[in-house]
C-alpha cells in the first residue's frame, strides 16, 4: 500500500498540482495586498477618505463609534469588508482571463502538423493499400512510384 500511494503521490500531474496550488496560494496573497493596501485606500480617498474596512451596518439599528464596539454588542452586516473582497476577486479573475486568453493565442499559432500520407487507393480495384506498396494486395496490380497502375493481371 505504500508503494502504491508513492507512485500515487510522486507522479507528475500530482506534483504539478501541488506547485500550482502553492503558486496560486501565493498570487493570491499578492492580490489581496494589492486590493486591500494600494487600490482600495485610494478608492476611499476619491470618494471622500473612506476606510473600507470600517464600512459597516449594525443589525441591532445603533451607532458605534468603531467596527470592534458594535461587533462586540450586535451582529454586524460589514459590507466594506466585502467589497474589498470582491474587488480582489475581480481582479484575480481577469488576471486569470488574460491568462487564458494568452495561452490560448499561444495555441492558435502553432501550425497543426499535416498528417503523412500512409495508405493510397489502387487505380484498378480502388481499394486502400499502403502508401509505399509497389503491387496491391487485393488485384495484385503493379503500381508505380506515383500510385498508377503500370500493369495487371489478366
């Protein structure tokens, strides 16, 4: 069973699965430093220096001075929390639509290789046969190089 689960582990798709959850573990603290420290505080300072994260309603219907007074007397509905979150995933998501989108140009030019010609039709009896053969198999004509018939039998 451990033999099993070592080939199960070390194989190479599960290997770069772990390299891409890792990656993507860290891209997305990125983002979300990104989100929270650079884009949303110059959000808030255009629409009249407003922190984010103090955004907030209390269920309760009261006014607290802080986040942490109300969260410790009611539930509270913090919607500037959320917005700063889907802003990060917003942003995360394009990121990985250009992505996509890139890897997907990239595919579009590759040229698809022209299948070799393997098999060709005899002239006489019009069955296939391989593209190299010099009589057919089936009327056990003569061809030429090109495919013709350069002879048969009667």
């Amino acid at each position: 069973m451990l033999k099993e689960f070592k080939e199960f582990a070390f194989k190479g798709n599960m290997l770069d699965l772990a390299v891409g959850v890792i990656i993507g573990g860290a891209f997305g603290k990125v983002i979300t430093s990104i989100v929270n420290d650079l884009v949303m505080p110059l959000v808030g300072l255009l629409i009249g220096k407003v922190n984010f994260n103090d955004l907030y309603v209390a269920l309760d219907g009261k006014h607290y001075a802080t986040f942490e007074e109300a969260a410790k007397s009611t539930a509270v509905f913090r919607y500037g929390q959320f917005l700063s979150t889907f802003l990060d995933f917003l942003i995360v998501a394009f990121v990985i639509f250009m992505v996509v989108r890139q890897i997907g140009k990239f595919r579009k030019k590759e040229a698809p290789k022209e299948k070799a010609v393997t098999t060709k039709d005899c002239p006489h009896c019009l069955s296939e046969i391989p593209a190299q053969a010099s009589r057919c198999r089936f009327c056990t004509s003569e061809l030429s190089s090109g495919g013709t018939v350069s002879g048969s039998i009667q």
